[in-house]
C-alpha cells in the first residue's frame, strides 16, 4: 500500500482562485506520487510535493507568502519520520528559498529539531540549502494587501481567521511501500503578523505529526488555535483509541478545534493503512489525495 495526502489550505477560498488552488494541489500529487509509485521514500514525497507548492505563489508557502507587519517575509515549516520521530522544524525564517528541505536538512542532519531566525539562515548555509531575497518570495498579490493594511487598526488573528481572511497554508502526508509515514508543513503564516510570530505550522504535535504504527497529519488553519488543542498530536492520539479511523479522528478532532477554542482549520489524515481523511471547518479546503485502492487520483477545493 502506498498513499499520499496534500493539502493547499482551508479558507474561504473565493471562486476565482479555486482552478489555480486546484492545479496547484494536483501539481504537487503528481510529483509525490510519481516518487512513491517508483519505490521512493515517504520523505522524498512529501518534501518534493511541498517544494512545488512553495514555488507556486497561489499559496502561503516560500514563494507567495504573505508579509508581516513591517514588511518582511518570516517562514515556518516542519517534517516529521514517524518510524524513528525524527523531525525537523524552522520558525520565522528569512531568505529561504524551500523552507521544508532546510526542515529535511535539519532532521537529519542534527540533533536539534526546532531551529528559528538567523541560527535557521545559518545551519541553511552551512548544509547547501538555497538562500534568496526577500523579493524573491514577495509576490504583487501580498504587496498589495500588505499596503493595503497599514494604518488600519489591525484585525486580531483570530478575527481574521473568522472574516475568513486567506491561509494558505500547504501540507503533505505520505505512506510509502517499506510503512513510513510522513508528516510535512510549510507556511508563511497570517497576514501583516507580528515580527516573530510562530504558528502551529513548525510545531510538532501542533501542525505536523506522523507515527508510523498510527497515521500522519497535517493541519492548516488558525494557527493560535490548532496550537492550544495541539491539533495534529491529537488526531493521531485519537486514532490510536479508535480502532484506527481517520474519518471520525479528522472529525472529531476539527470539532474541538471550534468548541473548545473556537478555532478553524482543516487536517488530512493518513492511517498506517494509509486509509485517507479530510476535515475541516471553513467553507472550502483545496486538497489532493490518491492510494494505491483508489481507481484514480481526488482532487477537490
Ligand atoms: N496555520 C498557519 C499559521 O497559523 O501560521
């Protein structure tokens, strides 16, 4: 059994951005899938089906990203093995061009697991990870609502995330032929967010987790929230108590999300079958998955 999940974020995705959101999401399964299918690692899959969303700047994530409240560009990303919890994570980084392959890197090339800010920029250098400029990243799009929210009383995150501001936050889950899971997610976070601001999307447990002998996840959404019920730790917890479902875990767990802290999101879900979920509470989720029982590839925002 091999199976792959991406996701391209869950939010109030408008009609006119719905066709790129789905190319996007399609894009990136494709380039995993074609890792899997020929015998290729789980890791492989979801750091190359990552690094094509943070090239494609319809999402929050690399190139695209939105900007913070002083005009810079800060990342999180975070990887996970769920056969030997292996992980590696960065927080409010610069300049990074891929912002899961310095994850990658730092998972196994270190000790460490979470590395933030210019120690981040620094371990980058020091492994061969590609750098760049912050206008590399910017793209007109967030430029311009950048601009647009200066001087204006700033919306709270949670606020935004109720309006139904944009989280393009990306995400992939991927089992492959030797039973490893996992877990990968990158984001540039909220927009016009304060300098230094981390979300779940670096945290393990919070947005990213992966447990080989119960399933992987990866969750988008608001960030301050998913943190407080650390999200993705919990869907997998769940699985663990349920037999190992991950339509009513991706369920059950989205619902506490939004009854305990009122929070909003989406997750996907792999169980070590690689038995496949989708969840979420906002009005739309652009996601892609595809198993080895599936007659074909699903593609839906
Ligand atoms: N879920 C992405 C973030 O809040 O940063």
């Amino acid at each position: 059994m091999i199976a792959l999940m991406i996701h391209g974020g869950a939010w109030d995705i408008p009609d006119d951005l719905v066709e790129a959101h789905r190319q996007g999401v399609a894009r990136a399964l494709a380039i995993g899938w074609e890792i899997l299918s020929k015998g290729g690692s789980s890791i492989d899959a979801v750091e190359k089906s990552i690094n094509a969303m943070e090239d494609d700047p319809t999402f929050d994530a690399g190139r695209g990203s939105f900007v913070n409240s002083i005009g810079e560009i800060e990342l999180d990303a975070s990887i996970m093995n769920g056969s030997t919890f292996r992980a590696g994570a960065i927080a409010a980084v610069q300049n990074i061009r891929y912002p899961i392959s310095l994850a990658r890197s730092i998972m196994e090339n270190s000790e460490h697991i979470l590395l933030v800010g210019t120690g981040a920029v620094r371990f980058g250098r020091e492994h061969g990870i590609l750098q760049c400029r912050d206008d590399d990243l910017l793209v007109g799009r967030e430029l311009e609502r950048w601009k647009e929210l200066q001087g204006k009383e700033n919306v709270s995150t949670k606020d935004a995330f109720r309006k139904k501001r944009p989280g393009d936050t990306v995400g992939a889950v991927a089992l492959d032929e030797n039973g490893l899971i996992v877990a990968g997610t990158s984001t540039g976070g909220t927009p016009n967010k304060y300098p230094g601001r981390v979300g779940d999307s670096p945290l393990i447990g919070c947005g990213t987790y992966a447990d080989s002998t119960i399933g992987g996840v990866s969750c988008t959404g608001w960030g301050e929230a998913i943190i407080k019920v650390v999200l993705a730790k919990t869907v997998v917890d769940m699985m663990e108590h349920n037999g190992g479902d991950p339509v009513a875990a991706a369920t059950q767990a989205i619902e506490r999300l939004e009854e305990k802290v009122e929070g909003y999101g989406g997750v996907i879900v792999l169980n070590r079958e690689g038995v496949p979920a989708v969840f979420f509470n906002t009005p739309r989720m652009a996601r892609a998955y595809c198993t080895s029982a599936m007659a074909s590839a699903r593609i839906e925002v």
